[in-house]
C-alpha cells in the first residue's frame, strides 16, 4: 500500500517537542524513519503559536513544555525559528533525496491572530497551513483575555461546558480567517476529557454541534484532517454527510515512532467513505 503524505509532523522546531535526539524527533531522524518505513512523503508541521496570555494549572503541560509555564501559570512560548527550520529542510532534502519534504505550519488560532501571523508566513512560503484550535477564553484569570487548553479548561467548567465551547468556536474561527486550508483533530478536546468524573465520551451527546462545526469548514472549503492519534469512525462519516469533501492524514508525531501511526487503518476508513488519493502523496483525498 502506498501511504499518504503525512501532513502533521513535529520535530525539535516546535516548542513542545523535546530537544533530545535519543528520545525526540528531530527533523533528521524523522526521515530517516520515514524511508525506512517507506513513506515517500512528509510535511513538517511546526507550532505557530501567537498566544500572548495563556494560562495553565501545574502538570497540565507535558515534560518538554513544562519549562515555558511560570508559578502563576502563565505560559510563555519562545518565538518560531523560521529561519532555523528552512535551513533544516534543505539540509534534509539534500540528505534524503528520496523523500518529498514540504514546509508547514500548525497555525494555532488563526481567528485571532492573522495580522501577527502574516510576515511569517508569506516569509515561509509553506506548503501546507494546517489550522488548529488548541485553546479557549479563560474567564477565571479575570483579564479578559487570558485562553487555555481543554486540558486546564476542565478542572474549572464542566466537561459539558467546555466541550460545547470548543465546538461552537469552529465555525468562528472558520468565519474569522481564511489563511488556514486544513482544519486538524476536531477532536483535540476529547483528548483530555475527564472520563473518571463524566464517564466515556459519547460523541452522541454533542453530534449537533459537531456536524454544526464540521459544515462551516465544508462550506468554506477546507479540509479535514484525519488524525491518526485516534481513529474515530463517525468523524469522517459524518464529514462526508456534511458534504466535505477533503482529507489530509496526520500523526501529530512528536516523536519518530509516532511518524504516520495508524495511517492503513485512516486510508481504509477514508476509502469507505468514498475519499480517494490524488496525483501525489501530499494531496489531499477527495470524493
């Protein structure tokens, strides 16, 4: 089987990734997997994080991270090293003359920040800008402004609360920015949801907002992308219900082992769902 292009990779040029070549993935060891493993394509994904005021509770980031969290939980991130990551993928595409390596960016709230974000990226020339929503208005910082993760978000709201908000901010962000053309793990906020105190998560219970959120991003346009850190069936069921009409696939691997996990598993689940391969490794599937 000829593997897509996986469109959702991290290396030592995103700040919650760790710098440590035994155990991180660096740019360079995560191809070298890449041919080993026979995926002839890869875009790297970096964080782009423009968050001015971003709060955390302790323990909520991970090991890599923790570093950038101060005692009163604010969270500073160190700024992207555009010109460290290009000279990173020349010398990449020299050593790995095999392998198609494109440029991108996880660009975390787009919604808000456009205008921060535009030198960087017409800087970049990115390949690929995959959008994500990684946090959400903080109102207990009393600030007005303060955003954080689901993560945190769920030891001061209710799962309920917190879910629903995460879903009702897609379609803002979709309406707020155009500069993103992949929309990444919808899911993102049932990663962290508190399954000892709210029970699984039933995806039931909010299918509205859901199906709400994923058709404002199909009748923008954009893609969905199926991220293979957990495979959910009724996700690309019901992009396709919706009238979506593109995938990318992602591993969102911080490290080399994660580089397209579960990617057989999310090409059959797509192709059930009537998407199907470009021209090219990287394109997007399409029905």
């Amino acid at each position: 089987m000829l593997l897509p292009a996986d469109a959702h990779v991290h290396t030592e040029w995103s700040w919650d990734a760790g710098s440590d070549p035994e155990s991180a993935g660096t740019m360079e060891r995560t191809c070298a997997r890449a041919v080993r493993i026979g995926l002839s394509a890869l875009i790297f994904t970096e964080h782009l994080d423009l968050e001015t005021t971003w709060r955390t509770d302790p323990g909520d980031l991970g090991h890599h991270a923790e570093k950038y969290r101060s005692r009163d939980g604010s969270v500073h991130l160190p700024t992207f090293d555009l010109e460290g990551y290009l000279e990173s993928i020349e010398r990449c595409r020299h050593a790995f003359p095999e392998l198609h390596i494109l440029t991108g960016v996880e660009y975390g709230q787009p919604h808000l920040h456009d205008e921060r974000a535009a030198p960087i990226l017409r800087a970049g020339g990115f390949d690929r800008i995959n959008g994500s929503l990684h946090t959400l208005p903080f109102p207990e910082s009393g600030d007005g402004e303060s955003r954080t993760e689901p993560t945190t978000l769920y030891h001061h709201r209710s799962p309920d609360d917190v879910m629903v908000s995460y879903l009702e901010e897609i379609p803002r962000m979709v309406d707020g920015s155009g500069t993103f053309e992949t929309f990444t793990h919808i899911d993102y906020a049932v990663r962290s949801w508190p399954s000892e105190a709210a029970g699984p998560f039933d995806p039931r219970r909010f299918e509205g907002l859901f199906r709400s959120a994923l058709r404002s991003l199909a009748t923008s346009g954009r893609a969905l992308e199926m991220n293979t850190r957990r495979l959910w069936s009724w996700i690309p069921q019901w992009w396709a219900e919706e009238d979506g009409r593109a995938v990318s696939f992602g591993s969102d691997a911080h490290d080399t082992q994660g580089l397209a996990a579960g990617f057989p598993e999310a090409v059959q689940m797509a192709e059930h769902f009537g998407f199907r391969a470009g021209a090219r490794p990287w394109d997007f599937w399409t029905r």
